[in-house]
C-alpha cells in the first residue's frame, strides 16, 4: 500500500478543513462539523504512520 501518497491525500484534506476552520463562526454548527472533519483526518493520518511503521515502508512525514 503506498502509505506515504495516500497520507499526502489525508493530509491535504485536513489542511483544507483547518483553513476552512479559521474562517467558520466559532461555536457554529459549521465549525463543530469541521472539528470532527480535521479529528477524522488527524487519526487518519496517524493510522497510516501506524501502518507504515508495521509493515516496514517509508512513514509519511510529520504534518506541521
């Protein structure tokens, strides 16, 4: 499985939902809704370093 492009996916998206956090009303529905999005994608991201790191391939880079 090519970990380290499905993570630049995973990442991509989630940098796109923080971006569109910053600009949502804070406490709206919409940002409530976006804070799930980037939790999803955070532990999406972290279970392909997990599964990279199991079966020995390149681990996707930090997300910083």
């Amino acid at each position: 499985m090519p970990y380290q492009r499905e993570a630049e996916i995973v990442l991509a998206l989630w940098r796109e939902v923080e971006r569109n956090l910053e600009a949502a009303e804070p406490e709206s529905a919409e940002a409530e809704a976006l804070m799930a999005d980037a939790a999803r994608f955070r532990d999406e991201y972290q279970r392909l370093i997990n599964a990279a790191i199991e079966h020995r391939r390149p681990v996707p880079p930090d997300p910083v």
